[in-house]
C-alpha cells in the first residue's frame, strides 16, 4: 500500500475478501477459524471467523479499529495469515481459500487525510489480488529451480527447420507420506485426469510449432521409481526437469515459442491412477520466447 501526495493517512477499517472453493461446505470458516493482518512485520489485526453467519463461498472480513498511521510517500507491505480449522474437523483436503482487495472492498475502507478528511473511493486506485491456497496434510510442495531455451538445430537449407530445446527445472517436497509423480508429459491438455503427467502449454507468436520430444527426468534415480511414476520419500526433496524439444512450423510460419509449465500430476498410488493436481504459484514456471524458422 503506497501512499501518494502529502498527506500522512489513518487507517481504521480494512476488509479482507475472502473465497473458498470445498469438498463439502460452502463458507471460509470451514477452512480457517481466524484472520491476522500484519503490517511491515507486525500484527496490527485479528479478527475471529464467525460460524453463525449464512454460508456463502464468498465472504468479507473487516479488521477495524486499527488505527493504523501511514506517512505520506512510503509504502507499506501488508500480509494476511490464517488459522486453518482441523483436516479431521470441517477442513477437507483440497480446500482452497483465496484473498484479496477488488474495488468492492478498496471503496469500504474507511481512512483519513492529516487533516481529518475521509478519503473518497476515488481517492483510492489499485487492487490486492491472492492466489487460491490448496491445504493438504498429505501432499507435495514445488519450487522453481531454472528455466532455459536454446536453439539445438539451425536450419540451413530449404528441408530443414529450426529447433529449440526448452527446460523447466523444479524441485518437488513430499510431506506427510511418501509421494508419487507421474512421469508422463501432456500438450496443455485442461481436462484434470488421471495419468496427465506434467501439463505444459505452448505459447506462439505464429504457426503451431511440431513436438519432437518431450520428457520428464529426475537428477536422481529411486528403487521405487517404475514405468508410470517417480517416488519422492517423504520429507525428501527430488529435482526434475521437464524438457520439451520444438520444431518450426513446416507450413512455413515461422515465429516465437514458449512453453509454460501448467500442472504436476501426484499421489500415493504407484501407478498412472493418480488425481491430484498440483496448479499452484506457477506464474514463473516458463521459458520464455524462442524465435524458430522455417525454411
């Protein structure tokens, strides 16, 4: 939160939107028992999830009285944390809970100028915007390790075209049990299903560039990896790379080719019968552009 012009502002009223998306339930306190804001380090709020309110997916939580200065040309970073209800309770593995500021909640923030002025809603622009959080006392946790292209064929004559090697490292932690990766790959297949493997999704400038190859390996080797899946021990890390090689477009249309990295498919099954979906903080899973031609 920046605060622009000359003027210090006092914040009193701040609301949090808050989304859910269930296995069985409809309303944020079913994941989540209370709200904490934190301003540049400190806990400057709390507010309690009431479970007597009408359930809705959608719900909006206002920290108040927070009295909170903000000097003019600083900026300020805020956090919001949360109390998750027990998985044995209300709580179902897969939930997800979202929060954010729209417009709808930046126009009910009550704050004033130095001058007791309470500010308009025009006096406030921008939007805070939180990616959904999957809860899992099972699961997998993925971190992005790399990401390269390369061309690794340059045409030269006229039955010939440009290919470029594309990779996406990653590390994946297995927690609460010892988990399973399947080790196929998919061409942005959206339909979730057993067996998809990695999800990846090719990105074009122009034409529709040919899949020579694409694999997912480990840096490592594990006695229980087999045919249909990687095994990661629990409380272990193991590295993977996905590696897809492009071929121009042979129409020709030659242009520029990215691959983004969409979802990891993981569970307990050793086999290709695995469901769950890892989709998760992925924005930076990408390579980036490569420009392939096509003679």
């Amino acid at each position: 939160m920046e605060v622009e012009g000359d003027s210090d502002i006092n914040i009193d009223d701040l609301p949090i939107n808050l989304t859910s998306v269930e296995a069985t339930g409809n309303d944020p306190d079913d994941l989540i028992s209370a709200l904490y804001l934190y301003m540049d380090g400190d806990r400057v709020g709390s507010e309690n999830m009431s479970t007597a309110d009408a359930d809705d997916s959608d719900e909006t939580v206002t920290f108040d009285n927070l009295d909170l200065d903000l000097k003019a040309g600083k900026t300020y970073k805020f956090i919001v944390k949360a109390d998750f209800q027990s998985i044995a309770d209300t709580l179902d593995a897969g939930d997800t809970i979202s929060a954010q500021i729209s417009a709808v909640e930046r126009a009910l923030i009550d704050a004033e100028d130095e001058s007791g002025e309470d500010l308009a809603a025009g006096d406030m622009t921008g939007t805070a915007v939180g990616e959904a959080h999957v809860v899992y006392d099972d699961g997998i946790s993925v971190s992005l390790v790399s990401v390269s292209k390369a061309r690794s064929f340059t045409a030269d004559d006229a039955t010939e075209d440009d290919q470029g090697t594309y990779e996406i490292v990653f590390n994946v932690l297995a927690f609460g049990a010892d988990m399973y990766i399947d080790l196929t790959t998919e061409d942005d297949n959206e339909a979730d299903a057993a067996g998809q493997g990695v999800v990846y999704d090719i990105t074009s400038s122009a034409g529709t560039p040919v899949v020579s190859s694409a694999l997912l390996e480990s840096s490592s080797t594990d006695a229980n990896d087999n045919a249909f899946v990687f095994q990661v021990e629990e409380n272990d890390t193991r590295q993977f790379t996905l590696q897809v090689v492009l071929t121009a477009d042979t129409t020709p249309t030659p242009g520029s080719h990215e691959i983004v990295m969409e979802q990891i498919t993981w569970g307990t099954a050793v086999d290709n019968t695995n469901a769950n979906y890892y989709t998760f903080d992925m924005g930076d899973f990408k390579t980036g552009s490569l420009y392939l031609n096509a003679l």
